[in-house]
C-alpha cells in the first residue's frame, strides 16, 4: 500500500529528525492501524494567547504524507485573550 508501513516508518522517522532540530522531546508512538500520534511537548505559543506553553498532538495517518494531518490537538485548554 502506497504511504504505508515501512516507507510511511522511513518518512515519519526523517520528519520526526527535522522536528527534533526545534523540538528536541517530540517523538510519536504507531498504532495498529499505521497512524502515528505525533507528541511535540514545550510548544511555544505566539502573543495572543492566555498560555505560553503547551503540548502540541497530531495525528499522521497511515498514508501520510500523501495524506495529511487534518487538525492538531492540545493537551491544556488554549485561548486567545480576545476570547
């Protein structure tokens, strides 16, 4: 399957190394249906938001990268201090 298994596991792995560069914890853990949750922790967020600091997730599904992410995930509540 194109994207899939090992070719999807070599492309994660360069991406992951380029992520690594700025984010030095991110990592990912694969899951049995070949999506990767993708955990950068000590993401810095722009002015603008009520909190400084959060840890991004994403979802990179099986045929990443022909497929993208489709949203991203937080694990604090952010908002902006506009509302």
């Amino acid at each position: 399957m194109a994207g899939g298994g090992e070719e999807m596991n070599h492309i994660v792995k360069k991406q992951m190394a380029m992520l690594r560069s700025l984010w030095p914890q991110a990592h990912y853990e694969e899951s049995s249906s070949g999506a990767c949750l993708v955990i950068v922790p000590g993401f810095l967020l722009p002015k603008g938001y009520r909190e400084t600091i959060t840890t991004l997730l994403f979802i990179a599904p099986p045929a990443f990268p022909w497929s993208c992410p489709e949203s991203f995930f937080t694990d604090t509540e952010v908002k902006l201090f506009s509302g």
